[in-house]
C-alpha cells in the first residue's frame, strides 16, 4: 500500500518487519546491487553525458546545505556510488571529515580512486546498507543521498534511517528525480527519458541497457514532491522543504532532525 500525501501521517502503514524489501522500481536489494555493479565502470561517464552534465550542478547544490560545518562536524553520504556527493560535500564543507557508504562494492571501488585523482582526502569509503547504517545516533551533522533512495528497498525505512544518525538541530538532504509538470514541458522530457535515454544508454554500454529502463520505471512510480515531503516528516524531519530544480526534472529535499522532546 502506497502511502497517499492526504492521508494523516499517523496513518501512515508501518511497514511490515518481514515484508519483502522491493524499491518503486519493483527491485529487490539483490537486483539492485547486480545492476549497479554492471553499470559501476560506466556509471560516471553516463551520468554526467545523459544528464548534460546537469548532475554536477544539482549536487553541489544540495552541498552549499552544508554552509558552515566545521572540523568537528562529520557529514554522511549515504548511497554514494562512485562518491559525487561525498566530493561535493567535500568542497562545501572542507573541514568536515565525510564518510561516504554504498552497499555495491563495485561501485565504491571507484570512490578511493577519484579521491586520490582528485587529490583529496578526508572523505572515507565503506560498504553498508542505507537500510542499517553503520554508524550511532546522532553522530552525523547532516546526511544526504543523492538519487539513491529511489532505490532503497523500503523508503519509510530509509528515511528514519538518515534521520536517526544524524545530530538534533542535523540536516538530512535528499536529491531524487521527479516527473516534471507542464502541458509541454513535462510530457517531452517523459518521452526522452522513457524512450531516448535508454536507448542512448544501452547504446553506450550494452551492460547498462537494463538501468536505464529502470531508471523511468523507478521515477515514475516513485513519490513526488508532495508525498516524499509528507513522508519526512513522517520519519521525524522538521522544517521540510522541496526545491524544484532544472524545470521540476529533480527536486532537492532539505529537512532538519527535530531536538530530542
Ligand atoms: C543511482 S546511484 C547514485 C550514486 C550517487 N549517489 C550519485 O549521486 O551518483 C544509486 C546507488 O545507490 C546504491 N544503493 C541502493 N540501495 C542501497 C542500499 N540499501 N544501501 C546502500 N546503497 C544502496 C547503489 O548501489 C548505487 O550505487
């Protein structure tokens, strides 16, 4: 059962302890981590190229949250991937030391590797679930995902995840795709993303044919800006809000982990 934004929140149906984990996309952890370790060693370069480069923009954007962090703050990225956000965050927030955590090893494999190409340290990588983060309570300042919780078997989960590790008064940060509005706009972008992209995809690496059809099917039938708000604060966020970025195409969500009552 989705959870529907009219719905009062403490309506929301807890999800079940023994309930199969599958993601918006209709995948398991298990077929998520396959298809991302195919895609691992052309992820970069198709993100950034499908994108149009955009990718960049929309993260460091979600990091100048992070405006003012210090050395004794650590910062979490959560689904790293290859590590953009973990870099981004980086950059904004140069003293802030960044652990950066995936459960694709395939994918992580990378992260070491740019950081040394990119000179830069203090951003540390580690295998682990977004579902079971490997960190305590509260011991982050703030913690982001960027387009990764998609993908994550059990949103409410993943939410209230990154809200129990990161500190009262903390940031949780979300970057995720939405379906663009607009009689003109919004049904363009739907035809090349659901038709043109995995193409283009496929054509680039014949190993990332399946994501890139994934990918519309996963943004189609996941939460839009309203409903995603809704279920942060649900998961105990605060002061939520949604940004619309590049013509509603991502949507940049900022919340803050309420004090403790
Ligand atoms: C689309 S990539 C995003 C990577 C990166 N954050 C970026 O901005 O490019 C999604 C990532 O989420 C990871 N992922 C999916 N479910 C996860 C989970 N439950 N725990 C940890 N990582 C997960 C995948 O392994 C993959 O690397």
């Amino acid at each position: 059962m989705r959870y529907h934004p009219a719905m009062p929140e403490a309506a929301a149906p807890a999800p079940s302890a023994s309930a199969p984990l599958t993601n918006a996309g209709g995948k398991s952890p298990a077929e998520v981590r396959a298809m991302f370790a195919r895609v691992a060693r052309r992820y970069d370069f198709l993100n950034h190229f499908l994108s149009l480069g955009l990718d960049i923009r929309w993260r460091k954007r979600a990091a100048r949250e992070l405006a003012g962090l210090t050395a004794a703050d650590a910062v979490a990225d959560l689904c790293t991937g290859t590590g953009d956000l973990a870099f981004a965050f980086k950059r904004a927030a140069p003293e802030s030391k960044v652990i950066a955590i995936d459960f694709t090893p395939e994918m992580v494999a990378y992260g070491p590797k740019k950081a040394e190409r990119k000179r830069m340290a203090g951003v540390s990588f580690a295998i682990g679930d977004a579902l079971h983060i490997p960190l305590r309570d509260g011991s982050v300042a703030a913690a982001g995902v960027a387009f990764g919780i998609r993908n994550v078997g059990n949103l409410d989960a993943g939410l209230r995840e990154l809200a129990r590790v990161v500190r009262p008064g903390g940031k949780v940060l979300v970057l995720e795709f939405t379906k663009p509005g607009g009689w003109f706009f919004g049904p363009l972008y739907m035809f090349y993303f659901r038709w043109i992209l995995p193409l283009l995809g496929r054509a680039i690496s014949w190993t990332a044919g399946d994501a890139y059809r994934y990918l519309p099917q996963s943004v189609q039938a996941f939460a839009g800006p309203e409903e995603m708000s809704g279920r942060m604060r649900a998961a105990g966020l605060s002061d939520v809000r949604a940004e619309a970025l590049t013509f509603g195409t991502v949507h940049l969500y900022v919340a803050v982990k309420q004090n403790a009552p």
